[in-house]
C-alpha cells in the first residue's frame, strides 16, 4: 500500500487477537487516510477466531504475519517494528477508527521539530460502535503517587481540548512514534530472540506505553498532544481514571476487571518504577509514593489475594529490572528537575 512520496513514509502495525469483528472497520480506516506515504502490516497475534482469515479475504494486498502463540502487546508491536522501515511508527488497537487525516495531521506536527519523539491525536470513546463525544486519552500524565493516567479520560469535550501541548508521554492505543526515537531508546535484552527490544517485553499487555515514554523523557525525547487528530476508541479494559476519585470509587472501578489485568497491570507498574524512577525524584515524592503503595499492597493482600504471585514477582524479578535500569540510567540526559515537572503539571 505504499506510494511513492516525498513525504516521510508511515509504517502502520496493527497488532490482533481475536479481532475477526474489528479487522473491516479498521483496516478501512488506514486505507482511507490522506496521508499518501503508508505501510500497513497486521500482526496476527495467535488468534482463535477468523481474524487472519477476514483480512486475507477482505484485503488481500495488506500484508498480514501470523503467530502461533500470542505474544503480547510488547512483543506484537516489537515484531511489527522490527518487520518495517518507516520513518515513522503507528501503533496501531484493532478496536480503533482513525479519521481520514489523523496521520497527516501528526506526521504534519512532528515534521515541525526533530526532537518530537512520539504523538498522539485526540482520542475519543467509541460506544456501542457509535462515536462519541467522551474523551478516551489525551496523552499520559505522571500523579505525585508515582502512578500514569490518562488525560481527561471520560471527560466530554465541549471544545476545551482544543490546543496543542507537551505531554508526558502518549498513550498506546494509536500514537506515532519517530523510529530514530525508538532506536534511541531500545534496551539491550538477552531475553529476546532479537537481543533488543522497544516495548518491554517482560510487561506483556498494560503500561509498556508508560515505561516507553518514561526512556523517551529520559533521553529527552519531547511528546505532543495534536488535537486536530481524531480516533475513535472501544475500550475493553477501563482504567482507573485520573486516580484522583475516591478509593470506593476505584475499588468498584478494579471490581470491573478482569483478574489477568489487574496482575498484570500490578506487577507492571512497579516495573517501569524500578526502571525508571530517578532517585531523587522518588525522595521529593516519598509521602505520596508511600501511602498509595501501603494502599496497593494493603488492598491487595486483604482483597485480592490472587495478586499474590505476582507481587513475588516484583521482588524475584528486581535482577532483572535492574540491569535494564543500569542501562537507562547510563545513557540519561534528562535530570531531576526535567522529570519532576511532570509529577508537578
């Protein structure tokens, strides 16, 4: 599906499972973008449905890989990035309709400063397949709890969201990335087939969006919120908001989950921390950090003793974090304060 521009070219991964309902009207969508330099490649990511089937049928010129085994969202999207060479890389949910120039328009935004590492348009819900008006993310923001929400998530856009700005990080339902920022970033594994990866594969599914953008800060790296660019997007796993509810408000909100989320999403979030988090942006933060780790963990053993596994897991797995870390850390440019102005907005 390439065509021949002088425009830089946009490598397009789309990563599903079990995603037969969603392939039409998402793979529509990218062949209806105005952008005219884009290359799709749909990662059939071990399906039990007829995901690979619909898009063979339907769209027989897109190239399409299929997986014996899922490999995750981490390691779908590091097949994908390693399988194609565009200047740039949308990662791409099958849950998710693009308006015709999404990727014109951040393509457009990034073109303005090569710093710009990553970019994300204005996301909004899709309900009940119907578009809606309901914000899904704006971009990531860090609280002083030393969690990453969504911005304005669930809020309805009465055109308050309507200028440009820095953001954290993006999130990972349909950001772009700039490919020099991604080889920037990439940590050297013995983990993997390939020796490196781009998303951290040890995450699986839930946050590897917030551990990338915390090695593009750190390498300062700039991301942007571009909101003349607009999806549309089924959630299927709700976040907890903006963490800023109440804590009945979050219980009942976790209760929604599934257990494999919560796990996962458990046991990630103190990855990326271990990882990520400077020091001395972790002592200026301690109150915070400390009282909603005694909740976690509190909540979590009375509550949900099925998280106990993987609360092993924080500590056996520190080893291994660590020589990630010794890596990040090695190559930072970003000091304390860079970072701590993003616990702080």
């Amino acid at each position: 599906m390439t065509k021949t521009s002088p425009q830089p070219k946009v490598s397009i991964g789309l990563v599903a499972l079990n995603g037969a309902d969603y392939m039409t009207g998402c793979i529509n969508g990218v062949q209806q973008q105005e952008y005219p330099n884009v290359d799709l490649l749909v990662i059939d990511n071990g399906s039990a449905d007829k995901t690979y089937d619909v898009v063979k049928s339907e769209f027989p010129d897109v190239r399409i890989l299929k997986n014996s085994a899922n490999l995750g969202f981490a390691g779908g999207h590091n097949q994908a990035i390693r399988e194609t060479d565009g200047e740039y890389y949308l990662a791409l949910n099958q849950d998710v309709l693009m308006e015709p120039d999404y990727i014109s328009k951040l393509v457009e935004s990034c073109q303005k400063n090569p710093h710009i590492g990553a970019a994300q348009g204005k996301i909004k819900q899709l309900t009940f397949g119907r578009k809606s008006n309901m914000i899904d993310s704006l971009g990531l923001k860090l609280l002083p709890s030393g969690q990453a929400v969504n911005i304005a998530e669930n809020e309805y856009d009465h055109g308050n969201f309507a200028e440009s700005a820095e953001i954290f990080g993006v999130a990972g339902t349909v950001p772009i990335y700039r490919r020099e920022a991604l080889e920037d970033v990439k940590i050297s594994t013995s983990s993997t087939l390939t020796g490196s990866e781009y998303f951290d594969e040890t995450f699986f599914a839930y946050k590897e969006d917030v551990d990338l953008a915390f090695r593009l800060q750190l390498r300062k790296w700039r991301a942007i919120y571009v909101p003349d660019a607009v999806a549309y997007h089924e959630r299927t796993v709700q976040s907890q908001g903006s963490g800023e509810q109440g804590n009945v408000a979050i219980a009942k909100n976790r209760a929604t989950k599934s257990k494999f989320s919560r796990k996962v999403s458990f046991r990630n979030h103190h990855y990326l921390l271990q990882k990520n988090l400077l020091w001395g942006n972790f002592w200026r933060l301690s109150p915070e950090i400390l009282w909603y780790e005694t909740k976690m963990w509190g909540y979590g053993i009375v509550r949900e003793p099925f998280l106990l596994p993987d609360m092993g897991k924080v500590f056996t797995r520190w080893p291994q974090m660590a020589k990630k870390r010794q890596q990040i850390m090695a190559r930072r440019k970003a000091t304390v304060e860079d970072i701590q102005r993003w616990f702080e907005s």
